[in-house]
C-alpha cells in the first residue's frame, strides 16, 4: 500500500517526460528566432533618419549657395576688369595688357567651369531631396519654397534662371 503511494503513475511520469522535452526543445529553438520592433517605432525611426538627411541635405545645400554668391561676385569683378582692360587706349604697354586679359580670361573660364559643377551639385541635392519626398510619399505640390531653393539657389519658385549659374 504503502508502495502505492510512492510509486509514480507511469501516464503522469511519461506526460512529464515528454513536457521536460518539449521545453528543451523550445528552449534550443528560441535561439532562432528574434523579436521585432512595432511599426510605429520603425515608422519613428524612419522619420528621424530621413529628418537629419534633409537636414544635412540643406546644410550643404547653403554651403553650396554661399561658395556660388562669393564665386558669383568675383566672377562680375573679373568681367567688368576685363572689360576696362579692352577699352583702355592708354599708352600702356600692349604686352602688359594683353597678359593681364589672358590672366583674366583664365581666371573668368575657371569661375564659370566651377559654376557650372557647383548648379550641378544643386541640381543633384534637389533630385536627392525629391526622392526621399517619394519615400515619405510627398508630392511635388507639397514641398515648400525652402525646398524649391536647391533648384534656383536663391529660394525663387520656378525654372532655373540659367544667368545665375
């Protein structure tokens, strides 16, 4: 009788056994799979990512701007000196002038070469900006006119104004 108590019921022994089993066997399965954020922290996550590469986007895009007003104004500068060195009929000598227009010449083509590669850069930012709009499912109707400065690099709206490049 005794022994009855004591001995265990092979039905509960072995449903034990096979739990014990179960729970090793899921336990080495847990290692294969991982947990995933919810899509409102991805979506967050996303957000922040896109806000700091537009931000970065119009630091350089300002950058850009400014190192073209300056080139701008000291390509004027160079013009209008090349222009009065052509007008002066002085009796300076012919040699001195002719190498101060070739100097100036060459200083005015490498002002607009890099003109010309700094409105691609714009050009470029601009693409890149309207494409992470199409990631957030933007529309062209909904950028706002500081998103517009990357095409016009003054923050007009509208075409490109091809004397400013």
């Amino acid at each position: 009788m005794l022994w009855r108590i004591f001995r265990p019921d092979p039905a509960s022994f072995l449903a034990k056994r096979h739990r014990l089993k179960a729970k090793a066997m899921l336990n080495r399965l847990s290692h294969l799979s991982f947990r995933t954020r919810s899509s409102d922290r991805d979506a967050e996550t996303d957000r922040l990512r896109r806000s700091r590469i537009v931000k970065l986007m119009e630091d350089v895009a300002s950058e850009i701007l400014l190192e073209r007003r300056g080139l701008k104004a000291r390509y004027d500068e160079a013009c209008v000196s090349a222009g009065f060195a052509l007008d002066d009929n002085s009796q300076n000598e012919t040699c001195s002038r002719d190498a101060m227009l070739a100097d100036l010449s060459t200083t005015v083509m490498a002002c607009e070469k890099r003109l010309t590669i700094l409105s691609g850069h714009l050009e470029r930012l601009a693409a890149a900006r309207a494409e992470i709009g199409a990631i957030d499912g933007e529309t062209a109707d909904r950028s706002s006119p500081k998103d517009r400065v990357y095409a016009t690099g003054d923050g007009r709206t509208g075409a490109v104004d091809a004397s400013r490049r």
